[in-house]
C-alpha cells in the first residue's frame, strides 16, 4: 500500500492498543474509538489480566499460533528491564521483565500433555527461555486433595507482563505517534464508513452486539462466542520471586497460578475460568454488571489453593481482587470482512482471543499490517 488510510481502531484494550501502535508506526493516520478507555469500575479484562507470555491458544493452526505469538514475544524481550539488549525508548516504564517459571502437571495429565510445547525448542525462544526439560520429580510440590499429585514439571524464564504499567505504556506510545483517541460508543459501525477508510473491529466481547447498517456482524452461536469469568487477587504484602501454574488436567478447569510483578511491587494469584454465555430461561445476561463482582468464595478457594505452593499468603492482609471477562470465540476471528468491505471502505475483525490476548496483542497487529499489505 502507497497511502494509507484514515483508520478507526473500535476497542481500547491490549489488541485494539496493539494494533493502533503498529499501524500508527507505520504511518497511518489512526483512531481508537473506545468506551470507556483506562480504568474503570469494573476495569476492562485488559487491566485484570495475570499476563505472562505463554502460547495456549489450542484452535490454532500452528502457523497462525506463530504469526502471532513470536513478534509478541520479540516484542515485549525489546522491553525488557532485565533482558540483554533492551534498547527501547521507554522500555523501563512498560512494565516487563523475564521471570523464573514453574510449570507443574498432574496426574490427571496425559503423557502427550506434558510434552514440551512448541516455542520451548523454536529458535527464536529456546535460548531466551533457558528451557532445559523436566525437573528433577524429588523438587516437585508434595500432594494435597486441592491441588492434586504433581507428577512432571518445567523451569524456564517468561515474559511477565504488569497490565496497570503496560497499558499506560501503549496509551503513552500510541499518543506520542501522533494517535487520536475517541471516547464514544459504536453500535452500528456504518455510522463511521464516511469518516473513515478502514477500520478495525477489536472490541472483544463488545462485537456481539456490533452492526452495520443494522445487520448483525457476528453470527456465532453462543457456545462458539461467550465470555470467560476470571477473578484474581492482586497480594501486595506478601512477595513470591517464581512465577508458578498448573497448566493440565485438574489445573484446566480450576487454574492455579501465582504471578510475580515486580513493576507494580504485587502478586497475582489466581484464578477461575468459567465459561458463560447468553441464556435467556436461566436469566443469565454475560453483560449483567453482576459477573464482573468478585465472589468470597472464589476469593478463598484461589488463597487457598496459592497458599498450598507458598504458606506465605495465607497471611495477606494487603490485596485486591479483581474480575473480567475473557473474549472467547471459535474460532479466533482475524479477517477482511468481505461482505462489508468495498472499494470505499475495509472492515477487519480482530478479536476472540480467550485467554491469550497478551500473548497474541503484538503478533495481532503485525497481522493486520500484513493483511493490509497483501490488498
């Protein structure tokens, strides 16, 4: 492409922020048109986020999952505070560093679960990682009924990524790039096809309910597009230098995980993973202001279950819980809208990215470009 368009990106968390940074580097006159943008009370899922670099997103093809989590990952080692070579301007402020990482499996794990993952042999990560295979099983956690019986675990280094630091970062970018940001809401985006030249549907959970010229702009049943609850705590008298989680079998459906920041001085603990969707005979409604109040309950089994892997937090006193909900649709939707798309106007969807949006903002971004070049 020779010019670029006037551009709208709708949605202002970490892939709608991603993608307006990276087109607006490249040139394009770009705006982030969101409601509300930063913290809010609930806070966008983008600020709850316990974000640590790590691929998982298990409906991807392989050469997609790599499109777009090795330039996020390029990305954020470019930020590092204590990586070798971070040359950034501003890197010190994003609110990433590498950290030392368990992952540990249970015995409700297949063999070919625990099997290390792609990007732990890829030639981009393995050295940067330090992954060197299994840990000695003698090291391993010992059995509790909450957590079950570990049987195989990994050390590695991650990318930890502190989202009250890190979306600030990309707001502060974005704008210093000559971005325009709009606080407005977008029901029908044909609203904006005389203004702008391209836009970029990022709005996550929002694009349920996303027309143009009143027609819906996304079909997809419940069940392939819902939302995933997650509540956190945020401890920040009680400190835990290794980020740990359980990955398979038991640790799936009640995920543990313990997440060390030291850009904002906290751990997070959690978590939850609750699949939710639209069910008018129970009275449910995923965009009920209810889902996103944390529950006591939750709250103690996640102190609980972080407390067997370090005893320490059985004592915080200083924490603060947090819920979003995650974006989740089957698949993924990264895509030229066709049917909306004229020689006026091009309309890219780029959202469902579950619980892998960080992982996945930067690569996300690269993406469009790509996409845009290749018109």
């Amino acid at each position: 492409m020779t010019d670029h368009p006037k551009t709208a990106i709708l949605g202002g968390g970490v892939i709608g922020l991603s993608v307006a940074l990276r087109l607006a580097r490249e040139g394009f006159p770009v705006t982030v048109i969101t409601q509300p943008l930063g913290p809010t009370d609930p806070p966008m899922t983008s600020l709850v986020a316990a974000a640590y670099w790590f691929p998982t997103h298990k409906q991807l093809e392989l050469e997609l999952q790599r499109e777009l989590t090795l330039p996020t990952f390029e990305h954020f080692w470019s930020l590092m505070d204590n990586a070798p070579g971070s040359q950034n301007a501003g890197s010190k402020d994003a609110g990433v560093s590498m950290v030392d990482t368990l992952e540990l499996f249970d015995d409700t794990s297949l063999p070919e679960q625990r099997e290390p993952a792609w990007w732990m042999g890829d030639e981009q990560t393995r050295d940067r990682i330090g992954f060197h295979g299994p840990v000695d099983e003698k090291t391993l956690p010992a059995p509790t009924e909450q957590l079950g019986t570990f049987v195989q675990g990994y050390r590695y280094k991650l990318p930890v990524i502190s989202m009250p630091r890190y979306m600030p970062w990309l707001y502060e970018q974005f704008v210093r790039q000559g971005g325009d940001v709009r606080d407005e809401q977008v029901r029908d985006v044909a609203a904006l096809k005389d203004e702008f030249d391209l836009i970029v549907n990022t709005t996550g959970l929002g694009a349920r309910k996303l027309t143009f010229d009143g027609e819906p702009l996304d079909r997809a049943r419940p069940e392939t597009f819902h939302t995933l609850i997650g509540q956190v705590m945020a401890v920040r008298d009680v400190w835990y230098p290794t980020l740990t989680f359980m990955r398979y079998g038991m640790g799936a459906k009640k995920p543990t995980y313990i997440v060390p920041r030291a850009a904002t001085k906290d751990v997070v603990l959690g978590g939850t993973y609750l699949p939710l969707m639209d069910d008018p005979e129970q009275n449910i409604d995923i965009d009920d202001g209810c889902w996103t109040v944390p529950k006591d309950q939750w709250t103690a089994d996640i102190l609980e279950r972080a407390a067997i892997l370090h005893p320490d937090f059985a004592k915080t006193k200083d924490y603060h819980v947090l819920v979003g909900k995650r974006p989740y649709r089957k698949p993924l939707r990264l895509e030229v809208d066709e049917q909306f798309s004229d020689d006026k106007l091009t309309l890219i969807h780029c959202y469902g990215h579950s619980t892998s949006g960080v992982t996945m903002s930067w690569g996300s971004g690269e993406k469009v470009l790509a996409m845009l070049n290749d018109q």
